[in-house]
C-alpha cells in the first residue's frame, strides 16, 4: 500500500465512525536530519516518540485512548443503558526527513518505501485500537438491567473498564511478533 493511500486512509477515518464507534485520528509529524541511514537511525533514538509502556524511543508509535458516555433510565423497574457513546482517538508519530544534496542516493530512494511500511505497522497496532473501542461498545450496548441506577454508573463503568483488559498486552504482543515492524520490512536501506 503506497503512503499516499494509506493517508488518504487515515484522512476519511477522520470523519468516520465504524460499527458505532467514532474515531478521530491525527498523524503527528517529528522532524529529523542526517545523509546516512546511520544518522537517520541516530536521531529518531534521540527524538523519536517515548514508549511509555518501555521507556524507550520509537521511529513511529501509535497511541489510543477509548472514551465512553452513556446515559441510563428506569424502565420497568429496572436501571437500563441508554444512549451508548464511544469514541476511540488515534495519534500516530512518524518521522519526517528531507534529503539533503549530501544524502545517501539508496537512502532517498528508499526513505518513502520506509515510512509506508512504518505506516503499515502502525495501522496494526491501529487494528487492535478499533477491537479494544468495538469490545467496550459491545459490553455497554449489552450490560444487563440493575434494579436502582445509583448501581448503574459504577457498573456499566467496570464493564467497560474490563473490556479494556488485554488489549495492551495485544499491543506489545503485536511489536513482539513483528519485532516493531521489522518483519513486515521497516528498515532503513
């Protein structure tokens, strides 16, 4: 998939909402100099994303937050969900680089195959955002009646807390089995 796609892509998303879940990505761009794939690799160490999760810098990195809102009223005599509410933000960080006279020829020529397919790993662990967002909706859009609303928030709350449960540790799964990208070609020429 060229870069251009995948930022045609990501532009629609913007505006989009999948199977009830609406998502708002961003592309955050980190600017970096050298002539060598050496130097290229230097500064996104220095000034790449921070990983939280590991302390380390990254080339790209993808972070995601899920957001829910609902509302509740007694129907019945019980306390039910109404008006289910997720939105799921997106931010992808990749770095930017402009050749220079000086740089590495194969470098320049291979700078756009890199970050498409630095990209394409990303939108990976963006898959695993969007299945963390629909898991959450499917809890709220099913959590069982209560019989008194003051239960309700706190309950519904947890669910979706719950929810949430392992969809970091797909993350990390991913970047291990991926080896953060490097089996699906991101390297440097």
């Amino acid at each position: 998939m060229s870069i251009m796609m995948i930022a045609i892509l990501l532009a629609a998303a913007a505006a989009e909402s999948i199977d009830g879940v609406k998502i708002n990505d961003r592309i955050e761009r980190y600017a970096i100099a050298g002539d060598t794939s050496r130097q290229l690799i230097r500064q996104m160490n220095q000034l790449g994303p921070l990983d939280h999760t590991t302390g380390k810098r990254m080339q790209g990195y993808l972070a995601w937050n899920v957001f829910w809102n609902f509302s509740y009223t007694m129907q019945s005599g019980n306390c039910v969900l109404t008006d289910v509410d997720v939105r799921l933000d997106v931010v992808i960080t990749l770095p930017e680089w402009v050749p220079s006279a000086r740089s590495d020829a194969a470098l320049e020529q291979g700078w756009p195959d890199y970050v498409a397919r630095l990209t394409e790993h990303e939108e990976g662990h963006r898959a695993i955002a969007i299945r963390a967002a629909k898991s959450v909706r499917d809890v709220l859009r099913t959590t069982p009646s209560r019989p008194a609303c003051k239960e309700m928030d706190s309950f519904a709350n947890q669910a979706a807390q719950a929810a949430l449960q392992g969809y970091a540790q797909a993350d990390n799964e991913y970047d291990r089995l991926t080896r953060h990208g490097e089996t699906q070609g991101v390297r440097l020429p």
